[in-house]
C-alpha cells in the first residue's frame, strides 16, 4: 500500500481545511502458538514522538517474553498520514501519541478520520 506524504497533504490541506499529517505506524498482536494478526495503530505528531512512545511500550515491558503482546509492525517504518482535525487535536493532547486498538483504527477509517491516501 502507498502512503501519502507530507507535501502531498500540504497540496490537499489548502483544498481540504480538515486534514492534518501525523505519523502513523502499524502494530500488530503476537500470541504465542497463534501467531500474529492485526493490532491497529499508533499516531505521532512528529517521528521522535513515536521513538519516544515506543520506548516507554518496550520499558513497560516484562524482561521475559509475554505469551501474548502488541508490537510495531516488524520491519515497517513509520508513515505519513491524514488525520482529521478533531482526531490530530486527540493526539495533539497526549504525550507522545496515541494507540487506536484494530476496531478504533477501523472506525476512524470508515468516518475519514484516518486516510491513508487521497
């Protein structure tokens, strides 16, 4: 899947006033013997803050491997994206960003909260 990028958005804002860029970045749910599936995603107004918020998941962390936890997407690098601008001021709101679980990450796409490419 192509992702749009930050000049593109740029482009599209003076078209369309309600779309902000911020960093999104997949995760996905490891269970030990299951394998992995889809875990929804993370949104960052910056790549440091998602550095940053990734690192307070990973120091939250037990210093064994859980039979079951949440990760960034293995090898995935973080993207830009559109958000709306009630959802960029949700994220604006926290430290480093904030996590939509699968079902959230859904939801936000079907309302055009969340679009990945215009």
């Amino acid at each position: 899947m192509l992702y749009i990028g930050m000049e593109e958005i740029k482009m599209k804002e003076n078209e369309n006033k309600d779309l902000e860029a911020v960093v999104y970045m997949g995760w996905e749910e490891s269970e030990r013997g299951w394998g992995t599936r889809p875990d929804g995603c993370s949104l960052h107004l910056t790549e440091s803050d998602f550095k940053a918020f990734e690192k307070e998941y990973w120091d939250r962390m037990p210093s064994t491997t859980p039979d079951e936890y949440s990760r960034p997407i293995f090898l995935a690098e973080p993207v830009i994206v559109a958000v709306s601008k009630p959802l960029y001021e949700k994220i604006r709101s926290t430290k480093n960003g904030l996590r939509l679980f699968q079902s959230k990450q859904v939801e936000a796409v079907r309302n055009k909260d969340l679009v990945y490419k215009l």
